[in-house]
C-alpha cells in the first residue's frame, strides 16, 4: 500500500485523491442502501443508529487511506454492538490492610546474652543503636471479668455527731433491693451490645461467659437490660419527641408476638421516623388511637 507520506509529487497526489473519492462515494451509496434495507427490518428506530455507524467506519476508512498506518496509533472506533474493554480489578486480598483505628504497642526483641558471640571470629556482638528489622502483628487482648471490692471509706466527728461515708461507684439501679446491683454499668452495656448489635442471645452470652470464668444466668443479664433501659428511658422519650415535630414523619407498623401469655398474642410494632431519627414502639392495637 502507498505512504501518503512518501509521495512528494502534486499530480500523483491529486490523482490519488480523485481516485480514493470516487471509491468512498461508491461505498457509501452501496452503504446507504443496505442501511435502507436493515432499518426496514429492524424498525424506524434503529435507522439513526446504524447511520451513526455507518459515519464512523468511514470516517476511519479515510483516515486509514489518507494517512495510512503511521507511529501515532489512534484507537480503533467503538461500534455500539462492541464493548469497550475494561482492565481488571487489582487483585483482592494482598497486602497488609492499614489499621488506623487500633491501638498499637512496640515489644523490643533482644539476642539473649548465650547468642550474643559471633559464629566467625568469636567476639562479642554490640548493639546497633536505632537499627531494627520491623514487622507487623494484630493479636487479641482477652476479655476478663473481675471483681472488684469496692471499700468506702468511714469519718466521723469527735464530737460523736456526724458519721460520713466516701460516695461510691456509679450504679444503674440506685435501691438497694433493686436487682443488678452487683455488676457495673461497664457490664450492662457489654450484655446490650452483645444483645442487640451482636444479635447474641442471653443463653449464649451466658455460655460465653462461663468459659470466661464468671459465673452467671441469662436472668441476670436480663436484670442489667433492664436496669439500662430504666436509665435511658427519659433519651428515649425525648427521641420520639422529636420524631413527632417533623413536618413530615412516616410510620408503619408491623405484628409483634408477645411470648409471656400461656397463649401468645399478637402486639404490633409502631416504627415512626423522620430524615434523621426513628422510634419504635411495641403496642397492643394497631388502631388510630395507637398511631396518636
């Protein structure tokens, strides 16, 4: 094939292109038809389409013609029964994955004094101050319940008219018949997460527990929700407050099973939110009365 580059002569160069017009204008009458003939049969509406197409295999033609292959490589045109390639993704799981959030602790590695003499000439190894080989480890700190014996410490007054007692720790429950007492309120928020974000029942919480070291039963861990949700009570009040004062609030209400009956009842579960918030509540009707 000729090199459009290589050709210095005007005629030639003229003849050239009369002859490369008249084939582009035979190809595309023998084009025009047969996009004719393929919208009859594909509808109306692929005509644009396929004359689209059409415009830019000839577009390339010419430039392939005019310009010939050349060091400047263009990308072939994409037709819209072709897909465009995509690279591929970098593959998962190699690497070490950063960790930002955990805390982190340094642990120095020594040559015990036996290892310190070196195997060549029988010297003393010295350490080489600020160089180390570093690496990376993520391990676990265990869980461990403890007990802790809390003594409030006693004043009084010589004149035998006062007796004070230091304050103690800070308790959900505040009676002292209240049930819970015992655990921190450290304890009960460990039983919520595990309950509710962690979707562990109290039996195996209970289970988990044991293995731990302490001894429990799943009443107790019930005894610490409760307690916590006595003292949350008031954010929750203000919660569905604010819900209400919403222009626009959405509700729905879903069958609940209450289980403490000898014959399980149906309650409902009222869900109200608003853009940033939502509430719910666990109601025996779903009647309008319910929804106020």
């Amino acid at each position: 094939m000729l090199q459009i580059d290589e050709i210095h002569d005007a005629d030639t160069l003229r003849q050239i292109a009369v002859l490369l017009e008249r084939e582009n204008r035979r190809l595309h009458d023998r084009l025009q038809r047969l996009i004719t003939e393929l919208a009859h049969l594909r509808g109306a509406d692929a005509a644009a389409q396929i004359h689209l197409e059409f415009l830019r295999e000839l577009l390339a033609q010419r430039e392939r013609a005019l310009f010939g292959d050349s060091s400047e490589k263009r990308p072939r045109p994409v037709t819209a029964t072709e897909t465009v390639p995509v690279a591929p993704a970098p593959p998962r799981g190699h690497g070490p994955t950063a960790q930002p959030a955990l805390p982190q602790v340094e642990t120095l590695h020594t040559l015990p004094e036996a290892e310190r003499a070196c195997p060549q000439c029988g010297g003393t190894l010295t350490e080489l101050k600020g160089q180390t080989e570093d690496a990376e480890e993520i391990t676990v700190v265990e869980r461990q319940f403890v007990l802790v014996r809390h003594r409030r410490q006693k004043y009084r007054c010589r004149c035998n008219g006062c007796v004070a007692t230091a304050p103690g720790p800070l308790r959900l429950a505040t009676r002292p018949d209240a049930r819970g007492t015992r655990y921190a309120p450290e304890f009960a928020i460990e039983v919520a997460v595990g309950k509710y974000l962690d979707h562990l029942p109290l039996e195996r919480q209970v289970r988990i527990m044991r293995r731990e070291g302490l001894t429990i039963d799943s009443q107790t861990l019930w005894d610490q929700l409760a307690a916590a949700a006595e003292v949350l009570r008031p954010t929750y009040e203000a919660l569905g407050q604010y819900v209400v004062q919403a222009p626009v609030v959405g509700a729905d209400e879903t069958w609940w099973r209450l289980m403490d009956r000898p014959v399980a009842k149906r309650w409902w579960v009222w869900t109200l939110c608003r853009e940033d918030a939502v509430v719910y509540r666990i109601l025996e009707t779903r009647s309008q009365q319910a929804a106020r």
